[in-house]
C-alpha cells in the first residue's frame, strides 16, 4: 500500500496515496456535502419547488436517472456538471468544494434520511425607492402594529367612516392536485371574501366622497392612486347595491386591494391563480345541480345577480363558480410539471392574466374549478380614450373579483409587487 499523504484544502482535510488514490476520509453529507448543495443547488432544485427535472430530495432521487452513480463520480452527470461549468449557472464553485462531492460520490453518496437540504430564501425583487414604496411601508407599519387579528376563525369587516361591510372565511392550509395535467400544489393558511366584491364596497374606492374621506386625514390612503371617473355608468344597468362591481383591470382591482389594506389595517390582495382553485374546490369538487350554485347562461336572465343568493361552497364561499369571474394574481402560462409550494406567476406582460369561475353569460362547460381563461386587448375595445385607460375593461361586463388576507404578514417589498403588476400601461 502507498504512502498517505494528508492534504488540507479550504478547511477540508483530504487524505490521498502517494502510489494510487485512496481516500481515507470519510465525508460526512450533512456537515461536507449538504451546505455545498445548499449555496449553490437548493434555488432551482430545492424539493417541491424545483424548476427543472432533479429535485434534491434524497439519495434515491439522485441515482434516478443516472444524475448520480455511486462509487463513480466521472460517470455521474451531476458531478460532471459542475466540472463543465454549466451548474451553477452562478459560476464555478471552489476547488475544495469540487473535491468534496467528487470524494462523497467515491465513497457511496451515502445520504441519511434524516437529513433534509434547507429550504432556500425566497428572492423578492428589490424595489427602486419612491413615495410609491414608501407608502407601502407606512401600510405595513399600519399592519403590524394592529395586535388584534384574533383566531383563524371567520370575521366581518366594516370598512371605518362607512356602514359597508364584507366577511372573510378562514381557508385551511393543505395540499390539493392542480390543473392539467396535475401537479401537487401546497398552500399555507389564508382567509377569503366570503362574496364577490360588490359595488357598494367598490364605489367607495371610486369615490372618495362615498367614503366619507377627507382630503389630508390619511396620508397612507391619500398616496394610493384611484381610478378616474368612467364615460359611462359601469354597472350597465344591470344592479348597484348588492351586485358585484365589473369591468375593472387586474391594476384596478389590485389598487382597491391596497387602499382597503390602507382604511381597514389589515393586509388584502388578490388570490394566486393555486389559492382560488383551492378555495373553489373546498377540500372536494363542487357537487349537486349546478343551478343550486351559480348563475350562468341558462338560469341568470342575461345579466349578473345579487352575490350570495346560491348555495355557498364546503367553506362558506359563495359565487366561486358563475355570477362574474374573477381576476386572479398570475400571469396564464403552462403549468409546472413539478410540486410547488405557494406558487406565483408574477405578470411579464400585460396579456394574459389569469381569471377564474367562469360567469352569468357562460354555458356550464365553462364553471369548473379548473377553467382558465385569459385576459385580452379585446376586453377595451369600446374604451374612446387613446390611450386606452388602466382602469377599465370596458368590454368585460361579467369580470370581477374577491380578495384574500394571508395568514402571514408579507414584507414591504412582497407587498409592493403584490399590489403592483407593473405591466398596467402596456394594456393601453
């Protein structure tokens, strides 16, 4: 047997032959292994949220496929990734590090169950200061200073200086399959507007006056911007009080969001296009005659009805299929093909988004839980204004939406790009 030569590189105590390589050093996965695949592996190929094929869930995912050969790393394609510089796509990692993996490849890839790779931090885009942002964080402030959340439980809401109320009913977190074909999708805790969001409650953010709202009283609501007046009356005749509040853009809907957060104290934005199917499908799939739940083509006379006069759903939701569709968070893309966790589609481009529920003009084809429809230029045809305007969709009489409240507080900067798709001026 040769002589054993022990080398010390980057903190790693390496021991090789002098005549023949033999390693001697055991590496250990969790203290050796596991923090290199976490700096440098876990955000595209964490479990559950990877963004490719190999998850890095385990040894026995590793072998799958060949990614990993155990006992032989130059035939490991995982290994010899890193070689080649294509992963990480951040760049090479250390020469110490290399010899890591390289050995514990050698020596078997023994990883132990018990030992689970760290969940990698969620980037939020970092937000150029303005008085935009600023005023996001006095929200936030406004937020977390109000102790008074109470229990997981349902709730009402009477929006301050009015006699306009909504109710919230609480959305277990869980795990459910999503879309076609499925993937797993799971979800933390939130609650959800019992109702469609109505016009009683929608003219308020319209109308300052409506809300009794005086010029100078809250700065954090003063900063938020409104929509302007409409050419013509939006309801289209079809109902005000009681009925849900249409037309509005996904920037319209998400600013109402924002200014409700700001008067109530409590954080409220649209629901992910994954949070909507979840609360639509209540721990099942919607059951029974159809009428006795919606209002579409065959039974809604031409026109929407008052929200909450159908059976509401196995938690308290009413309307989730038919009466208008509703507006989600998510840009339309293909789904992943992976399990994901709190999944979010953040818009790129001003079309599509994601709405949901089908509406009173549809057939019953189209009021299912899973059915995606996606929004369109054609939707402001008939808007005169050149540009066409950020607030209105003017063709979408049967578009409207409902909001969530998480049960986590979200940072200022997740808060911002919640309330702020960025892509509103590319619809004009």
């Amino acid at each position: 047997m040769g002589r054993i030569v022990s080398l010390t590189v980057g903190g790693w105590l390496l021991a090789v032959a002098a005549c023949g390589a033999e390693t001697t050093h055991k590496i250990d996965f969790g203290r050796d292994v596991a923090p290199i695949l976490e700096q440098y592996c876990v955000e595209c190929h964490y479990a559950g949220t990877s963004s490719s094929g190999l998850q890095l869930n385990g040894r026995k995912e590793l072998l799958k496929g060949g990614s990993v050969v155990a006992g032989n790393p130059a035939k490991s394609f995982f290994y010899n990734c890193m070689v080649d510089g294509w992963m990480p796509p951040s760049g090479k990692i250390e020469e110490a590090q290399f010899a890591v993996v390289r050995d514990w490849i050698a020596e078997g890839a023994v990883w132990p169950d018990d030992v689970v790779l760290k969940k990698p931090e969620k980037k939020v885009e970092a937000v150029a200061p303005s008085a935009e942002i600023e005023n996001v964080k006095r929200i936030r402030e406004r937020i977390a200073a109000d102790k008074t959340s109470g229990a997981f439980a349902p709730y009402r809401v009477t929006i301050p200086h009015t006699t306009v109320s909504f109710e919230m009913a609480p959305i277990p977190a869980g795990e459910f399959a999503m879309g076609q074909p499925p993937h797993r999708v799971r979800l933390d805790a939130f609650w959800m507007q019992t109702h469609e969001v109505t016009w009683d409650e929608f003219h308020l953010f319209m109308f300052a006056k409506e809300a009794n709202e005086k010029a100078g009283e809250d700065k954090a609501v003063d900063a938020i911007s409104r929509p302007t007046h409409p050419y013509v009356e939006m309801s289209f005749g079809m109902g005000i009080n009681g009925f849900p509040a249409i037309s509005m853009t996904q920037h319209g809907a998400n600013k109402y969001a924002e200014w409700l957060s700001a008067k109530t104290g409590q954080f409220y934005r649209l629901p992910t296009e994954a949070e909507w199917e979840y609360a639509c499908r209540a721990g099942g799939k919607p059951s029974g005659p159809l009428g006795d739940i919606a209002w579409y083509a065959d039974n809604s006379t031409g026109k929407y009805q008052r929200v909450g006069t159908k059976k509401p759903n196995a938690w308290g939701l009413y309307d989730m299929l038919g009466n208008v569709s509703e507006w989600t968070l998510d840009q339309e893309a293909p789904y992943s093909t992976e399990a994901e966790i709190n999944p979010w589609v953040a818009p790129k481009t001003a079309y599509p988004i994601a709405v949901r529920g089908g509406n009173w003009s549809d057939p019953a084809a189209n009021l299912t839980c899973e059915a995606r429809l996606g929004s369109d230029a054609s939707w402001k045809q008939q808007d005169p204004q050149l540009p066409k305007s950020i607030w209105y969709e003017t063709d979408a009489p049967w578009l409207g939406f409902r909001l969530v409240r998480p049960v986590k507080l979200p940072s200022a900067e997740e808060m911002y790009h919640y309330w702020n798709n960025r892509v509103e001026h590319d619809e004009q």
